[in-house]
C-alpha cells in the first residue's frame, strides 16, 4: 500500500499539534488524555503502512511530542525516508 505524501503531511501536522498542546504531568495509561492516544491521533493518516514503519513513526512521533526541538529532525527524516517523492 503506497501512502500519499498529503497522509504524511496530515501525521505531521497532527504531531504538531499534539507537541503544542502536550504537557508533561499527561498520564501515559490513564483513560484521559494521554501520550499513546495522542500518538495513535497523530498515526491515523497512515493507517495501512508496514508494521516496522509504523513502529519508527511511532517512537519518533513520541518524541517530538514530549521534546520537539530535540527530535523534529529525527521525524522529518524517517517522513521524507517513508513518503512518495513530491509530484512535479
């Protein structure tokens, strides 16, 4: 299953919004708001990608959320590594 670069540009742009309004009291297990829940949001848009792929994403995009400006870069690799060239 080939994921569109819009889905990616969607993950990223969810992931920003979650760093934005994340704080680190949030629970990582509680029913409330939570760090999993807000990287399962930020994963939506590529739903369907490889299971190893996913992981990546998923410990990259936890990252970001909890420290972006240490790991943006690491998240915006694995992106331009995992997504379509851009049309012409």
């Amino acid at each position: 299953m080939m994921i569109q670069q819009e889905q990616f540009d969607d993950l990223l742009s969810r992931t920003a919004l979650a760093a934005l309004f994340y704080y680190p009291e949030i629970a990582v297990d509680d029913d409330g708001p939570n760090l999993q829940n807000d990287i399962a949001y930020c994963l939506e848009p590529v739903v369907g990608i490889a299971d190893e792929d996913a992981e990546q994403l998923r410990v990259a995009i936890g990252r970001v959320i909890t420290n972006p400006t240490a790991h943006r870069s690491e998240l915006l690799s694995l992106v331009i590594e995992l997504a379509p060239p851009p049309a012409e």
